[in-house]
C-alpha cells in the first residue's frame, strides 16, 4: 500500500465514448473560458461550454457601471423592513403544491408582502423545481437569489446520495459524494462534478449551491460532515475545494464554500447539538482554514458559517455565526473575502436551543452575515431587525450593507434581465448522458481496495454469489444495482439478502445457517450522512460480523460511510466506495470481478485500521 500525493493532480478524462479534453481554469493551458466536450450528440460533438454570466461571479470583480446603478435604484426604493427583508431566505420544499396549499400560501405571502429576498429549495424534481421557482419568481417584485443545499450535484434535489433511495423525485445527475471525488484524488473530476452542478442548478432555476463543502474531515467520529468533505489531508481539500468552486462559477451558478471556518472536528452534530472544537488560533491556520482559503483565490461567492463553539480561540461557547471575529475579523479582515457570507439554517439546535429566532438574526447580522437561511418564521425575525434598526444606525448601515451584498448578486446573475427559467429546455441539460458518465467515471476512479488479507478479489465468475444488504427500510434499493450489475457481468446467479438495523442477533444467526460453505459472500453496508448523528451500523450487526468473518470471509463493500471496518475489524476484505448510490454500485461491482482496475486511494484514516492514502491496486481482469 503506497500513499497517494499530498495534493491531488489534474488530468484529461478519458470515457467510454465521452473525452473531456480541457481542463481547469487555472491549470497550465487552460483559462476560464475554455470549453469542456462532454459528449456526442445525434449531428455530432456537444460541447459543455461555460455559462456567460451577465457579470462576472468573483465577488473580487466590481459589477459593471450598469449592474451598480440597478443595485443602487433598487435599493433606493426599499423601507427599512424591505431593506431587511432581503437578508432573509425561507425554506421550501420543491413538490407540487396548490395556489390553496397552506405552506404555498405562506411561502408566496412572504414573497410578495414582506418581500424577502430568496428561497433555499429542497426535495423535489427538475420540472417540479423549476416550475415553484417560475412561479415564486413570478410573485417578487425583486428577483429571488434561488439556492439549494446541492452536495455535490443537481441530483440531492431527489434525494441522490442522502436521502433514502425509497424517496426519488426525478433524474438529475447524481454524482457521488466529496470524499468519492477524494478518492480519484483528480482535480479534474472535481472541476467537472462542479461544471455539471453549476449548469443543472441554473438550468433548474436555482442560482446558488451550497457546495463544495470545504471541511476538514480530521475526526473519524464525524456524524454530519464524514463523506461530505474531500478529505482530511488539508492540502488535498484545498486543491478540490478550489477546483470545484471553479467548475460551479463556470458552470454559470455560485459556489458556496462551508462551514466556515470549518466543521470537520468535531463529533457532534450541529443539528442536533452546539458542537465545541477546542482549537487554537494556530491550528486552525494551518488546518481548517486552508480549503476555505483556496476557495477564496478561485473567486468563491458565498461562504457558510458553521453553528459551532470555538473557546479555546474565542474564549465562550457563542457559536461562530454569531461572531463578528469570525464573519468580520476572520473572514472579511484577514482572508480579504468579498462575497456573500451565509448563515447555517436559523432552526438548527447548533444555534437555535441558546437564542430565539430574533437575537439569532440580530446577532448574525451584526457579526457579518448577509444572508438568514431558513429562518422558523419571517414577521419575528424581520420585528428583531426593524426594531434594531431602528435604535442604532451602525446597525441600520449593516443591514444596507447586507441588503446591497444580495442585490450585488442578483446584478452578477443577471437576474434584473429575467429570472424565468425555461422548462422546455431542462432535458437538454439535466440528466443527461454525458453528465451521468461522468458520475460514472467518478464513482469507478473512487472504488478504494483497503483490505485483501485473503486475495479474495476479483472474485471468480460463474459460481453463485450471495450479496447481504445491510440497510435501514427505506433503502428499498439497496443492493439492486451491484446485483444487477454483477448478474450482467456473468458473475453468476446472485441472491440478495437484506439485513436492518433492526435485525436481532437470532435474525442474523439464521442467515448465517443458510450462506453456501465455499462460495463467496458480498456484504454492502448503507449508511448515509444526513443530519441524524448515528453513521454507525447497529451494534448486533457488527457483532455479527466480528462473529462469522473467520468462517464465512464476507467481502464487505462499503457504500457511505467508510470509517465502519472500526466495528468489525476481523474482515479480510474491504472495499470503499465512499458514496452511495446505484453508480459506486455499479462501480463496485465491476471493481470485485475485475471489470474494471481498483486504483482508489484513501482521503482518510481510521487510526489502526487504515492511513491516509492507503489502497490495493488492482489491474481490470487481474490481480
């Protein structure tokens, strides 16, 4: 096992039938205007050529003398609760609803008469997104800025690598997680993931992505960030961080670089919990900060704050987003960001169990935020702000200053000229062919080989396979994608099994009485990272699998979470693929037959159990 380098190096992608022949904006012969061709359609080579912005996105860059005077006019016209109202961004979720449905109503209320000044969209399909945008947009008197928390692709909108496969809304391209894209450990991959996520999120009508997540993913213990992030080694993360940034911007929406200033130490989850990261100044200099660094000289747009405590830098328990030596003194005076800096969700308990819904606004605002995200309710906050400002006119000036941020990036998107989105023309960007072989491309560089004590791979066809599915319910999936792909490859007859966390020891010692003496048994674990703090598998389970691998010899395939071969450290096999979804499937099993060569390297350790860097390589069809 050979490390891979501290920082990941760019080059061509090469795909069945797909060449992409340019490179990075930033990379020797490249500039941010080059054309990427991705694909061929039916009267010859597409091209995914760079979205031209109406201005350019780099907050470094000024606006145009015409995007100034629209900013300044819209600006003029604004009470002091609409100048407030513009820091406010309300969650929505993007399914059909009725003019009479109660959350639509409210939604379009706030809209038309508060005049909030964007939307952060959730769950729901290409058309059925695009569509609320249209109409939402449709009800503003001043544009919306649409964002989504898009990690790291369009495909997060329907669930893709978060959200349980029984949940599917549509066919956006999923591309597999960050620390997939780690795993390549090829910068180019990550400037095209964020090309494809900057041109499906515009085509969809949404304008901002919340993505690339430039965490620091030092704590295998990690219950929110895990496979969000690149890596662990901060160089490595800073090189994808800034190379997806680029891909997003060129691909005509902005980056969001999160969560600043970074969230990858900790073993709580801020959804849950105030979590505190005992760090100095220093460390995080030479750590955390590193990525977001990057991001910020590769043009990042926007910046998340992180819901997290930092006393031993700090001196309390405030959370960061509440901080003006960190909004301002950090961010804005030391790192020189000029963009927009976003607050984490107002309602979660990283931030919401200590203040109400009004100190949260007023305090965030008056550390340095220019954006509220998903506020609990709208009149309360914007009271909180009016009133502040009502008293002192520092405040007064933060808020306009805010205010003018969002308006800054609405004239950079060129949303004063129209904020409609066709529908007719998502199916010519979202989804689509080359788009998903790149997913592809991406989930089959990333399939890591960290463990074959017993040379078990690639496994021989022809003979019966058993494939165990350790899942929760809702991943009415699980499995169905490696089997299938297993079965097409002439892997042999494959039956699959599928275990829950639910499952009792007496459950899983049956099961083991019916696996075949002598033939081959994959078992892939689910686990997905998603806000809910347990990214373990169950304690029977592991168990389980401590108890039948001298015998059995299970190849395990793990799919999420990487860090589980902690629990069951007797397995001789292990595979990671760091994402789930039916492409690290697919890519899984092509990778166990010898389909395709195992090159992946690990962006992670699991002290005693794996290193940074580690991974067995295997040539396709051999050893």
């Amino acid at each position: 096992m050979s490390p891979s380098p501290a920082v990941p190096r760019p080059s061509a992608l090469r795909l069945p039938g797909v060449v992409v022949l340019a490179l990075l904006h930033g990379c020797a012969g490249a500039s941010a205007h080059s054309t990427v061709p991705v694909g061929a359609g039916p009267s010859g080579p597409a091209t995914l050529a760079p979205r031209v912005p109406a201005e350019p996105l780099d907050p470094r860059v000024p606006l145009s003398a015409a995007g100034r005077r629209w900013v300044d006019s819209v600006l003029a016209t604004l009470t002091p609760r609409q100048r407030a109202a513009q820091l406010v961004h309300v969650w929505i979720v993007g399914d059909y609803e009725s003019d009479t449905d109660s959350a639509y109503a409210a939604t379009r209320r706030w809209i038309r008469d508060e005049g909030i000044g964007g939307v952060i969209m959730s769950v729901g399909s290409p058309v059925e997104v695009a569509a609320k945008v249209n109409a939402f947009q449709a009800a503003s008197r001043v544009p919306l800025l649409v964002s989504a928390d898009i990690e790291p692709s369009l495909g997060r909108l329907e669930g893709g690598v978060y959200v349980p496969s029984m949940i599917r809304g549509g066919s956006a391209t999923v591309i597999p997680t960050a620390m997939a894209i780690g795993a390549t450990g090829d910068t180019a991959l990550a400037h095209a993931a964020g090309v494809i996520t900057g041109r499906e999120s515009r085509a969809a009508g949404i304008h901002v992505t919340y993505a690339p997540v430039a965490d620091v993913n030092v704590n295998p213990a990690n219950p929110v960030i895990n496979v969000r992030a690149f890596g662990e080694s901060p160089a490595a993360v800073a090189a994808m961080t800034a190379a997806f940034t680029r891909g997003v911007q060129e691909g005509g929406a902005l980056a969001t670089a999160k969560h600043f200033p970074g969230h990858g130490d900790t073993d709580t989850d801020s959804h849950n919990a105030l979590p505190v990261l005992r760090l100095t100044r220093a460390r995080l200099d030479s750590v955390e900060l590193r990525p977001f660094r990057a991001a910020i000289a590769a043009g990042v747009a926007s910046v998340m704050s992180a819901h997290i405590a930092l006393p031993q830098w700090l001196g309390d328990d405030v959370p960061a987003t509440l901080q003006g030596r960190v909004l301002t003194g950090l961010l804005r005076d030391t790192l020189g960001f000029r963009g927009l800096v976003i607050t984490d969700a107002l309602t979660m308990d990283g931030v919401a169990r200590q203040f109400t819904q009004g100190d949260i606004a007023v305090r965030a605002v008056a550390a340095g935020a220019d954006v509220l995200l998903k506020p609990a309710d709208v009149p309360p906050v914007l009271e909180a702000l009016v009133a502040r400002m009502g008293r002192d006119a520092a405040f007064d000036a933060r808020v306009t200053d805010a205010a003018r941020a969002n308006l800054d990036v609405k004239a950079r998107l060129g949303l004063m000229r129209g904020a409609q989105v066709s529908l007719d023309t998502l199916r010519a960007t979202v989804g689509i062919a080359a788009h998903r072989a790149i997913a592809q491309t991406i989930a089959d560089r990333a399939v890591t080989l960290l463990r074959d004590r017993a040379a078990a791979l690639p496994l021989a066809r022809g003979g019966a396979l058993t494939v165990v599915s350790y899942a929760s319910a809702a991943e009415t999936g699980a499995g169905d994608a490696l089997a299938g792909e297993l079965r097409r490859l002439g892997a042999g007859p494959v039956r699959v099994v599928r275990i829950t966390p639910q499952a009792a020891r007496t459950e899983l010692d049956s099961l083991a009485a019916t696996l075949p003496a002598g033939r081959t048994v994959v078992v892939t674990t689910v686990r997905r990272i998603e806000g809910v703090g347990r990214p373990s598998v169950a304690p029977a389970f592991a168990a389980w699998m401590q108890a039948i691998a001298p015998s059995v010899r299970p190849v395990v395939v793990a799919t999420g979470n990487p860090y589980l071969i902690g629990q069951f450290p007797a397995v001789a096999t292990y595979l990671a693929t760091w994402s789930v979804g039916a492409a690290p499937e697919r890519a899984a099993a092509r990778a166990l037959v010898g389909a395709i060569a195992i090159g992946g390297r690990a962006p992670v350790s699991l002290p005693g159990v794996f290193a940074l860097g580690d991974g067995m390589a295997r040539a396709a069809g051999g050893r």
